[in-house]
C-alpha cells in the first residue's frame, strides 16, 4: 500500500485559514442574517475544500485537518442558525 501525499500550495493553506476565521466569526456574531450567511458560506468552504485538496486518499496533515474543520463548520452552522432562527418563537 503506497502513500499519496500531494504537493502544498497556497490554495491549500488558505482554506483552513479562510474557513477557521469564518468559524471564529460564526461564533461571536449573533445577527441572524450574518449567522445564515455564514451557514451558507459553510457550504461553500466544503466545496472549497474539494475542489482544492485532489484526492481524499491524501496522507498530508493539512488535508485531514480541514476536512476536520469543515464539517465542524458545517454542523456548527447549521445548529446555531437553527437556534438563532427558531429564538423568536419561544
């Protein structure tokens, strides 16, 4: 079995910086408006990250870790703009 591990470039490390700054964000903003943005930029930053890393079969460290990221982004989310969304009706 032979390792694959793809070349670094700066696609490659701007999107976990990208994706950890929109995380950050999502965290400390509470408009609804911004927290959906958000929820959709999280789609966006996954597709990102297929686009830009080649193979899922990549052994680097900074494949794993955004992937890591981004469904921690997609999930985070999408609970918090389901609870900012649903505050209203309570």
């Amino acid at each position: 079995m032979t390792t694959t591990r793809y070349p670094l470039n700066v696609a490659k490390i701007f999107v976990p910086i990208i994706t950890v700054v929109l995380l950050l964000l999502m965290f400390t903003v509470s408009d609804r408006i911004i927290v959906a943005f958000l929820c959709f930029s999280s789609l966006i930053t996954t597709m990102m990250h297929f686009n830009v890393f080649e193979d899922t079969s990549d052994t680097h460290p900074l494949n794993r870790i955004d992937l890591v990221l981004q469904v921690v982004f997609l999930l985070a989310s999408f609970f918090r703009a389901f609870v900012l969304g649903s505050a209203d009706y309570h």
